[in-house]
C-alpha cells in the first residue's frame, strides 16, 4: 500500500497522501512534513460523515469523492469502498491536472485491499427430505419433520403393571 502511495506523491502537484478508515483509523500515511495523520484522519472521517448524511437525505446516492479547497491547502478523496484515498494537493495545483494519477492509485488500491478481505464462507447445503419435484416451491406441499413416537399406557403394561393407587410410569409427569 505504501509503495502506492509513493507513485502518487510523485506526481508533480501532490504534497502528500494517505488512506484513511471511514470510521477515522489511518491504514497508510505519507502525508506531507507538518501534517498530523490523526488530525487528518478525523477531518475526512467528519467531512465523510455529514457528506453522506446529507446526500442521503437529498438523495444523491452515494458519496465517491470530495474536494475540499481551504486558504492554506486542498486535498481531494476518493471512496474505495470501506476506506478513503486522500492526496494533499499544492494550493496553486488545479485538481483536474492530477485527478488521473489520484484515479490510477485509488483503483491499484481497490484491488489490493480486495485481496486482503477474506472471502465469505457459503452457507452449507441444506438436505432435501422431500421427494425431487418440478413443481415450483410455493405449489411444494411443506417439510414436516416426523413426530417422536410417544408411549402409550398399554404399551408397558406387562413391565410396569399399574399397583393400588400408583399410575405407569409413562404417564407420571
């Protein structure tokens, strides 16, 4: 991820970058000298959080990227799914100029962190305990699992012969 991030701060025009949790946690950072990194992290965590709040309730859809131009700095992030690319821009540098190489890295990005999450495990088949049919499933007559057989007071009438007053014992609760 690192090595990444090093492609994309080479680019003439970028100061620094870094990929940041939604949730504010810093995964990679080579963000500029005087930049804090948690600092960073939990102005793209707010700005991420009311963004999709907000476009939520206008129904844009989805929150993809932002830029963010202040007085003294700009930085531009991309949206990988679970985790942000972000690059610091230079002030002068119009954002257009390095949105291909930002776009490049965020994709390189996007693959190696999806080999990194582990794949869902399937659930396990479940048996069929009814005849095979074409029939669609809402005209299949339901599964039923079979009642567990229950004892009769004649069954156990030789073993345990009623005596004065006492019930068998298969009928004592």
């Amino acid at each position: 991820m690192l090595d990444i991030l090093k492609d994309l701060n080479a680019t003439p025009g970028i100061r620094g970058s870094a990929v940041l949790l939604g949730d504010g946690v810093v995964m990679a950072s080579l963000l500029s000298a005087g930049s804090d990194a948690d600092s960073f992290s939990a102005l793209i965590s707010q700005l991420f959080s009311h963004a999709t709040k907000n476009s939520a309730k206008l129904e844009m859809g989805t929150v993809r990227r932002m830029l963010v131009t202040a007085s003294r700095g700009c930085f531009s992030a991309i949206c990988l799914g679970n985790a942000w690319l972000v690059a610091e821009l230079e002030l002068e540098i119009d954002p257009g100029t390095v949105e291909l190489e930002i776009e490049s890295a965020a994709g390189r990005l996007r693959r190696q962190l999806k080999l990194r999450v582990a794949e869902p495990v399937p659930p396990a088949p479940v048996p069929n305990t009814t005849e095979a049919s074409d029939a669609p499933p809402a005209a299949r007559p339901p599964v039923v699992p079979p009642m567990p057989a229950i004892a009769s007071p004649t069954a156990h009438a030789d073993s345990d012969a009623p005596s004065k007053g006492k019930k068998p014992s298969s009928l004592v609760s």
